[in-house]
C-alpha cells in the first residue's frame, strides 16, 4: 500500500478523531501504512496547529473541534445575540442554507420566533440539530450523508452532491476559527469542502461566528475573507473590524447595536 501525502495523511488522521475522540500512534502505522516516527511527526504538526492535543501513546481532538455536546455551552449568549442579528439580514421569500452547528442551531431558534418571516422561506441545511429546530416551522430541505458527529451534521459525497443541485439567495455558513491571512478555517477537510461547494452556488454568503473564532487558524481553509458579504458576531474586537471592512465586507455587530434577538431593522443582504 502507498503511504498517503502528508496533507492527506493529516487529514485522515483528523477524521479519524472526528469519529473516536482519540487516536494512539500505534494505530495511525497500521491504518495509514507509516512509521511510528511519521505517525509522531504528523501529530506535532497538528498540535503546533492547534487541532489536536498530545496525550500519553497518541493525540485527542483540541477544544476547538470538541464534539457537538461540549461546545454547545460556549458562548451562548453571543450566539444567541448574532443569531438575532443574521436573522434580520433574511428577507421573506428566500432560499436560505443554513450550515451545521452550534451557531446554526440558534439561528434556527431565532428563526422560530418570527413565523411571519420564516413559513415563506425555503430552508435547505445538512445540520441534523437545524433540521431539528425548524420541522414544520418551513419548507425544509436536508441533504443526506454520513453523520459527522462533532456538529451533528451530515457530509461525504452524498451530502455534497446534494447541496450542489439547488441555488440559494443567502448561506449562513459558520467556521472553526478566523485568522487575517489564512481566512476562514475548518477543522474538517470534508466539511471546509462542502461550505465551498455551497458558497459556490449562493448569490451570498453571511458568515454567523462569534468573537472567539477570531485569531485562530484550524486545518482547512475553505474562503478568504472577502468571499463572504457580511461577518455577523456577537461582537467585533477592532483588528477583526478593521480587516473584514478593509476586505470589503459589511461587519454586523450585535452588542454594538444594542442587538437581542430577531426583530430590529438591519440592511439586508441581497
């Protein structure tokens, strides 16, 4: 068998503990075909990235990629204020894809406390946890795969095909951190793919990500900053204004506003 390129392998490898949590080194050898060494090295790399976390005999995942049931209590209140915000930015009658995630769920909350709004959207979405909260609230649409469980979503090639046979006026899409040069990252090969896929096929692309995201780097960058229309957060720490609005790009802060949940007129996004 022909030991996989080192992108690849680190991509495996993350995969991998998407799926268990932890990996030892032993077992990257046997499954990936690669000495120890390499198997030791490929986790460094990831480590110095931030994605992972040595422990004794391999590696886990790194707090930021903790699964869905552990970050679901991370700052709560900031997504639950920008998800107020990027509701206001929809406009009755659109295709909205709403991505996976925590973020994404308050969003859907959001969305269910203004009817009016949301029974004339078309809602398409891979999130199991978005789909949860707006059954029966919408024309609701879920592209089908193989359950990622870290954000209760569904990814692979089903799911991707899927995406790609709509068109959408807004894609509320979310990320694992924000970095200045490197843009908007995901801990996820297969995921960072798909949001691409579907920025493709959007008139727009709203990122929803709260302050905390931003000054990271995770393993996959899947759009620049300037790819995206608008940046809604909780708040805005002022390098991260300064670059989203050098880029182009409309930011949305909801403590700034005075933002608490849908309702308050904002500039929408067409």
């Amino acid at each position: 068998m022909t030991a996989p390129l080192a992108e690849e392998r680190l991509s495996r490898i993350l995969d991998l503990l998407a799926r268990q949590g932890t990996v030892r080194t032993v077992a990257l050898t046997e499954h990936l075909g690669i000495s120890g060494a390499t198997a030791r090295r490929d986790l460094d790399v990831l480590a110095r990235r931030g994605l992972v976390r040595k422990v004794h005999g391999g590696a886990a995942l790194a707090s930021q990629d903790q699964h869905y049931r552990d970050r679901q209590h991370r700052e709560q209140g900031g997504k639950a204020q920008l998800a107020g915000a990027a509701v206001d930015l929809l406009r009755p009658g659109q295709t909205v894809y709403i991505d996976a995630g925590t973020t994404a769920r308050h969003v859907a909350q959001a969305l269910r406390q203004v009817p009016a709004l949301t029974r004339t959207l078309r809602v398409v979405t891979h999130g199991l946890d978005v789909a949860y909260e707006l059954n029966g609230e919408c024309p609701l649409y879920v592209v089908g795969g193989e359950v990622y469980g870290s954000t209760y979503s569904l990814t692979g090639p089903d799911a991707l095909a899927a995406a790609e046979r709509y068109s959408y006026d807004v894609f509320l899409v979310g990320c694992t951190s924000i970095d200045p040069e490197r843009g908007l990252t995901n801990s996820n090969l297969v995921e960072a793919q798909q949001k691409t896929a579907i920025m493709r096929r959007a008139r727009r692309s709203v990122l929803i990500a709260d302050h905390s995201k931003w000054g990271h780097a995770g393993f996959a960058t899947f759009a620049a900053l300037e790819d995206v229309a608008a940046w809604v957060t909780d708040h805005a720490p002022a390098a991260a204004k300064a670059a989203f609005e050098a880029a182009g790009v409309q930011v949305v802060d909801a403590a700034r506003a005075g933002q608490t949940g849908p309702g308050s007129a904002r500039d929408d996004v067409r």
